[in-house]
C-alpha cells in the first residue's frame, strides 16, 4: 500500500502552477454562464416582434459574437477539464513513483 503524503512546499508549488489555469477557467465559465441570457435577451425576445424579427437578429453581429462566446466558452471549459484530469493524474503518479523510491 503507498502512503500519498505531500509535503507542504509540493502543495504550495501545485498551488501556484494551478492559479492562472484557475483564473482562466472561471474567466470561461463566467463567460459561459452570462452569454446565453444576453443572448436570449438582446437576440430573442418573447415577443411576437421578437418571432418576427428573429431572422434579422441571428445575423446581428452582437448575436454572433454571443453565440461565439458560448460555443468557444464550452469548447475551452471541455478541454480545461480534460487538462485538468491529465495533469492530477501526472501528480498521483509522480507521488507514487517517490514512494516506490
């Protein structure tokens, strides 16, 4: 059985390599979460002018650029998280390979 201890300087370390990631991916999901309702409020409205209009809104630059942002913000959360996954793993087996030494 391995014993995963770290020490406090590692902690530390892993901490600070992580925070501008941390940064970035809040920075994401923000961006994720805002963009829909923007968009359903500038683009959509729940209106029968809204229903009318909706074809001339969809090409409205500011319409565009909100669904950019919800498609790039999704793209980038996914690969953040697999990021994310590939390096905790990189972690477990390099602690590992210290206590096997």
């Amino acid at each position: 059985m391995h014993d995963f201890t770290i020490t406090s300087n590692e902690m530390t370390e892993y901490i600070q390599l992580m925070m501008p990631t941390i940064g970035i991916f809040l920075l994401w999901s923000v961006s994720h979460y805002i963009a829909p309702r923007l968009y359903i409020y500038l683009c959509v409205p729940s209106t029968i002018l809204g229903f009318i209009m909706t074809p001339f809104a969809s090409t409205m630059p500011h319409c565009k650029a909100l669904r950019w942002v919800i498609s790039t913000s999704a793209d980038n959360i996914n690969a953040m998280i697999v990021l994310f996954g590939t390096w905790l793993i990189m972690v477990i087996m390099r602690i590992n390979k210290k206590t096997d030494n």
